[in-house]
C-alpha cells in the first residue's frame, strides 16, 4: 500500500524537477491508485499562487472517473513557503474531499502536504509531520 513518506518521495522529485519559478507557486497533485493499490496515475489537477490553490471536488475527482478502476486516491499539494503546517483553509478543503470521495466510492487515503525538506500527512502516519528521510 502506498504510504504518506512513498507518496512524498515520489511527489519530491516531481517538485524539485520544476523550474525555479514554478517552485514559488503552489501545486496540487493527485496520485490515482487501483484497487490492489498501484498508482495508475498522477495528474498535475492544479497550480496556484505563491500562497493559494483554488480547486474542487470536480478537478480532484474528474481524472479517476475519466481513467475508471481507481479505487483510492493521494492528494498533494506543495507549499512554497517551506512550512507544512495546514492552514484552516487546507483542513477544510480535506475534509470536503473526504466527503465527495464517499459520495463518488473513492476512497481519500491522505492529503499531504509537500515541500522540498518535509512532509506533513493529514490522514496518514497519525497526522504527524515527517522530517525528510
């Protein structure tokens, strides 16, 4: 099963592969996972501002119906700031996705939040943040 630290060891390379520029923005990804949990995919569902991201349930989700056989998905998003403590903002934007993936039968398995150093997992590992390994 695909773990919050295997999610943010791949997501880290992604990040850090990005222009200079692109770094200062923050990003949204949504790794899609089978029921045997092998990512089937990962899309790039948004990219924001230095310190904002608006997306919904409808981008989250829209990738897995069009792909189908995604059981579960891993939502992560970077913050350019450096520091992964969620705001507000992020709690409820989780909590909202949880919801629509129980509507729609697709399990959110964690939403983490990435930066080049660390990690933070909401649902996963207990809710602690992780240091880079």
């Amino acid at each position: 099963m695909v773990q919050a630290l295997d999610a943010y060891i791949i997501m880290r390379e992604i990040l850090m592969k990005l222009d200079p520029v692109d770094k200062s923005r923050e990003f949204l990804w949504v790794i899609g996972l089978s029921t045997d949990n092998r990512i089937r995919y990962i899309d790039t569902c948004a990219i924001g501002k230095l310190n904002a991201l608006i997306t919904g349930p409808s981008e989250i989700f829209a990738h897995a119906i069009r792909f189908g056989g995604i059981a579960s998905i891993i939502i992560i998003h970077s913050h350019p700031s450096g520091n992964t403590v969620p705001s507000q903002q992020d709690k409820k934007f989780t909590n909202e996705i949880i919801e629509a993936g129980k509507i729609l039968h697709i399990q959110v398995l964690d939403h983490i939040i990435i930066t080049g150093r660390s990690y933070y997992s909401f649902l996963g590992e207990n809710h602690e943040k992780r240091r880079n390994p």
